[in-house]
C-alpha cells in the first residue's frame, strides 16, 4: 500500500509523543504534521528524547494546513477543543481519530458529565471501537472514537463474562492508575509531595468514565449494566490495573471463558496469574485474568494507560480504519525492567 500522509494535533502531551513515537516508525504512515495551540518550534525541542529521532515542525492548528497535508488526523486534544477540531477536519474530507472523550458517549451522556456537545452530526456516525470487542467496525470509517483507559481496561475484563453474570446484582470495578493519566498539566494533587508514598482514590462513584463503561456495557450485552466505579491513583508514572467484581449465575470455568473469548487475539494475553502493569508497559498488550469464589467473580486486567489506554489503541484503530493490519506499528516490546 502507498504511504498515507497523517497528522498529530496535540503533540506537547503524553498521548501526543506516545503517537509520534509509534508513527514515525509505522511501514504505511507517514508523518506529516503535528501541530499544538502555540507551534513554532520542533518535535526535538518539544521533546528532547525525540533529539537525533525526529525534528519535524511542530506548527500552530491550521485546519487548512492540515487538510492539504493528510488523510488523517489523530486528535490528542482535551475534551470540547477536540470536537471543535474534528468538525473542521471532517468538513474538509480528513479522516479522524479522536482520544478525547468528545465522541465515545450518546448526547444526553456526555451533556451529564462534560458540557454542551457541538457536533451531534458527526457524533451520530463516530465508530467506537475496541478492537476485541467491536471487531473491525472502525474499518472505512471517517471518525473513531478512541475508549478511555479506565473502561478499556474495564471491559476486556468483564465483556467475556456478561453472558454469564447477574446483572441485578452490584458490579463493582476498583481500577488503579498511574500518574500519567492526570495529563502533563501540573495540579496539587498530582505534585511529587502528594502522589509519593501515597495512593487515593478520585471520583467515587461519579466519575466520567463510569457512564462510558454503563454505556458500552450494556451495548455489549443488550441489556442494562450498571457499575460502581472506583478509580485510584497510585504512585507510578504508567499503568493501569482494573478489577472488576460480580456475581455469577453459571458456572463456568473464569480462565476458559477468557481464553475462548479472546482466541485469536493478537493483543490480550490471558495469563495463569493476576497481571502486573509492568508487563504491558510502552506496548499494546491488555493482559487478563479471572477466577472465582463460588459465584462471587474476581476479573482483572492490566494496560499501560498511555498506551493501551490511549496513543496504541488509537493507532490500532487508525490501522484498522485504513483496511491494514491492526498489528502494523503496534509496540509489542514492554519496558522491563
């Protein structure tokens, strides 16, 4: 296949380098933009690890720009700025992959929990896609809507089990993150003196992410998933664990149930052992697990945030909008130690 042009807007964050690291070395993308609020200035002063890797410009936002140079356009943006963005791109014929939150929820979901949403056309068409779970849906299409690291990490645990669990009775997910998910703005509470030699938790209950999680849930299964969320942040830059905890109806053997659904997958790995994050951290890999007490349902599975959660996944989807491979460019090395 020819090289296809794409674009980075939103380079200065984690999930932005995460991508220009994977792109610059993908056999089809080629990396022709990047751009963030400011510009003027270079990937390698931006980012100085990327000094010797890469010195591409990093330009100010310019639709136009954009649109001229590439066939798509990941968007590493926060949330509102991102559909503003998106808008512009798709009116000018330009593939997107969105990471922000500005198209993974309906309507009424994402007005309960963000803020006003201005792009209900193209909300009405954005692919949701996790790619074990929704197959190659993004495949042709012009928008995807990247998943939250919390609820990817939430639903390759609990998908495999939806058939089997009682969903009157509570779910409960308890899912840790590293710091890195907090974004590189500074906050008092993602400060050295807050996060070392302590782990908190955040937005029980009301947190964002559980309407994502109820939402696709529920899509998965056709009926009516509701979850207790309990996200906590824990003192390491990348990472994320979650374990989620049900009721079964059935008895099924939790292992064989996570290998038959995930047969065939070239990144879940199911393991014989609860997961460490530092196995999956700098690839693609969700690692997974599941045993049980009785009927009481232990499942867990592990990502690297950044990855996983965000920039691998994203370009995952990018491969499989594109009709490639999924696994083109995909990182399946983890950072060990």
């Amino acid at each position: 296949m020819s090289a296809v042009n794409v674009g980075i807007i939103g380079v200065s964050g984690y999930t932005g380098v995460e991508l220009v690291k994977m792109v610059i070395a993908h056999p089809v993308f080629q990396l022709v933009y990047c751009a963030n609020t400011e510009g003027a200035t270079a990937l390698d002063e931006l980012h100085p690890a990327l000094a010797g890797v890469c010195n591409l410009p990093v330009e100010k936002v310019d639709l136009d720009r954009a649109a001229t140079a590439c066939e798509l356009v990941f968007l590493a943006l926060p949330h509102k700025t991102a559909m503003q963005t998106a808008k512009g791109l798709l009116e000018r014929g330009v593939k997107v992959v969105d990471l922000s939150a500005d198209y993974r929820l309906s309507a009424e979901n994402y007005e309960a929990f963000y803020c006003e949403h201005e792009d209900r056309d193209n909300l009405s068409h954005a692919v949701y896609s996790i790619p074990e779970l929704h197959g190659r849906a993004a495949e042709g299409s012009r928008l995807v809507a990247n998943p939250g690291c919390h609820v990817t990490a939430t639903l390759l645990a609990l998908a495999p089990f939806l058939r089997y669990v009682d969903l009157s009775a509570p779910v409960f997910v308890d899912s840790k993150t590293g710091v890195s998910g907090a974004g590189k703005s500074p906050s008092a509470t993602v400060h050295y003196v807050s996060v070392n030699d302590n782990i908190n938790c955040y937005n029980i209950i009301k947190h964002r992410h559980s309407a994502e999680i109820e939402q696709h849930a529920s899509a998965l299964c056709g009926d009516e998933v509701k979850v207790t969320f309990v996200p906590s942040l824990v003192p390491m830059t990348r990472g994320m664990l979650a374990c989620v905890y049900a009721t079964l109806t059935q008895e099924c053997d939790p292992l064989a149930v996570m290998h038959e659904y995930y047969a065939a997958r070239a990144f879940v790995r199911v393991r014989n052992a609860p997961p460490h994050t530092k196995m999956t951290a700098g690839t693609n890999f969700a690692d997974v697990y599941a045993t049980r007490h009785g009927n009481a349902l232990v499942a867990m599975c592990a990502i690297d945030n950044l990855m996983r959660g965000a920039s691998s996944q994203a370009l995952v989807n990018a491969n499989i909008m594109m009709g490639l491979d999924e696994t083109l460019g995909i990182p399946k090395i983890a950072y060990v130690p």
